[in-house]
C-alpha cells in the first residue's frame, strides 16, 4: 500500500482520537472501579467505540507510531513541513 498524505493525516488523527480515549480513561480510572463501568458510563457515551477497540487502544505504543508517521512524512514531503 502506498504511503499518501491522506493516509498520513488518517493515521494521525486517529493517533489524536486515541490519545483522547486515554485522557478520559486515565481521568476516571480508580483500581476498585472495573474497567467495563468506566467504559459503559464514560467512554461509549462520549465516544461511541466498541470495548474491543478501547482494549486495541491500550495496547497501541503511541510513542512508535508517532515516530512511524513521522518517518512517513519524511517521505512524502521530503522532510518536515515546516523547515
């Protein structure tokens, strides 16, 4: 599949939408509380994904993937944009 800068903006904005998820979990996590009550009166209300996909985002490495758009900018654009 080839890299496009659509693509990279796809993959980018969903990194962001990730990041979000994260930042409303980690500002309702408690240990005693289950991760599915959190999900069920947090998270589904105010973003609409499945618990699978919840589950895919705290497994996904933000820090490589960023640096993987990064390299995939470098390509598109022959460097950074605003150089």
């Amino acid at each position: 599949m080839a890299v496009t800068a659509q693509s990279i903006g796809r993959k980018r904005n969903l990194l962001h939408r990730y990041r979000l998820v994260m930042e409303e979990f980690e500002r309702h996590y408690n240990p005693d509380i289950p991760i599915t009550v959190i999900y069920r009166k947090h998270i589904y209300p105010k973003f609409g994904i499945s618990r699978d996909t919840l589950y895919a985002i705290f497994n996904t490495d933000f820090e490589a993937e960023k640096a993987k758009i990064e390299d995939a900018k470098a390509k598109v654009y022959g460097g950074s944009l605003f150089d």
